[in-house]
C-alpha cells in the first residue's frame, strides 16, 4: 500500500475510482454530472487546484482523497474506494493521512443513506453534528455532516500495521 499525492497523468484512474465507486456503493445518489464531465473536472481542476491522494498497490489506484482547509478547519471533500475493495485499510490509510495534513476539527459529509461509510467515519472519531434533507448538494439527497476534533489517530487495521510509514509525506 502506497500513498502518494495524484498527478494529472492519474486523472483517468482517480475519475474511475470516483464513478465506480459511486455506482457500486451510493447508486441511490446518481451523479449530477455526466462521467465524460466527471473525468474532465477531475483532470481540469481536482488534481490540479486540490490536494488529492491516492492509494496504490502494484502500479493501480485503488482509492483517492481530496483534502481542503476552509475557514481554518480541515475538509474531507472526496473520499473514495473503489468498488469491490472496502475492507482492506485503504480508507483508514487515506483518514490518517488527512488526520496528519490538516487543522482540527475536520469536517465532511457523506449521504444518510450511506450506512457503511457513516459506519466507517463513526468508527474513526466523526460524530454527525447536522443533518439536512439534501436541497444544498447537487444530487438532492438527504446527507450528513459529520465532525472529527483532535489529532488522535484512528486506530489502524491490522492489515495496515505490517505496512511501511505512509509515503510521500506532502503536506
């Protein structure tokens, strides 16, 4: 498991994360935008204006992170595994890269009806603070916002303990 910051050239493997995994685990929450306009955002401005992650194993990215601060507290803006590949760490490992990059508290959101990840977040720190009917988010779906005070790092998987130190440390 290698994290790294993406570079351009990814562009096509982060966008197909991020619809794939979209499709797979919040199909209830179609995109608002066409996959065509997906991949151009992603290659014209995610990667290039934001701080974006992404965890590979062998040469494939198999998960990706954006990360922004705003008003001086941390965002998770974009937190994607692909689909099929929950389970395995990738997340827990793009959290505490996150954890380590920005300002407490972090904030993010995910849709109401996402049990797993609000499971995941839940179980990392987050506690919801809002819930909204979704009428401020482009796929109009109820959503929630969640909140992580504090440095303290989410206890890691064993799966993840026999890994190197996160690479690539860029802040």
């Amino acid at each position: 498991m290698h994290l790294r910051r993406a570079k351009v050239t990814d562009a096509e493997a982060v966008a197909g994360v991020y619809i794939g995994s979209r499709a797979g685990y919040v199909a209830f929450a179609p995109l608002a935008h066409s996959e065509e306009d997906v991949r151009d955002w992603v290659k014209r401005v995610l990667i290039p204006k934001r701080r974006v992650f992404v965890v590979e194993e062998d040469g494939t990215i198999l998960a990706m992170m954006a990360i922004s601060v705003r008003r001086g507290a941390g965002w998770i803006d974009q937190l994607y595994v692909a689909h099929g590949r929950t389970g395995r760490g990738y997340g827990t490992f793009l959290l505490q890269c996150a954890i380590e990059r920005l300002p407490s508290p972090i904030y993010l959101y995910t849709f109401q009806e996402n049990l797993g990840a609000r499971r995941f977040y839940e179980r990392n720190g987050f506690e919801s603070e809002r819930f909204s009917d979704g009428a401020d988010n482009e796929e109009r779906c109820p959503d929630v916002l969640y909140r992580r005070n504090g440095k303290r790092s989410p206890k890691k998987p064993v799966s993840e303990r026999a890994h190197a130190p996160v690479a690539d440390q860029v802040r």
